[in-house]
C-alpha cells in the first residue's frame, strides 16, 4: 500500500522508477491504481511497444506493476 500512496504522491511528476528486477524507467506519472502505476515515458526515435507492432515513436504509457517497485524518485 505504501507503493501506491508514494505514486499518488508523485503524481503529474517526472520521476525515476527502480522496479525489484533492476530496471529503471523515467517519465511522467499519468495515473494510479490499486494494482499498477502508469508512466508516460518521453523517448525519441524508435521504441518497442508490443509483439504485434514492434516499434513506434515518441511517448508511450507504460504500465508497471506496483509490486514491483523498489523505489520512486522525483527528478
């Protein structure tokens, strides 16, 4: 529960995600709710976004689970 209070928190903020697998995502906090956190993420050039359309451009939303993070910063 801490998890999604510190998102609500950081909302309309650009942040820095650390997820528990190591990886690192920045972006825009976009929404929350009581199982994920949505983050708009700002990327130039080419981007993969699914299976079925492997690259796209420019800003995508991604959905992270919140038992997955390991940490939230404001950047």
């Amino acid at each position: 529960m801490d998890a999604y209070y510190n998102c609500l928190n950081c909302m309309n903020k650009r942040v820095r995600i650390l997820t528990i697998d190591g990886k690192q995502y920045e972006g825009t906090i976009t929404d929350v709710d009581r199982k994920n956190v949505y983050l708009k993420t700002e990327r130039n050039g080419r981007v993969q976004t699914s299976a079925f359309y492997p690259y796209g451009y420019g800003d995508q939303i991604l959905t992270l689970s919140l038992f997955t993070l390991l940490a939230i910063a404001l950047i």
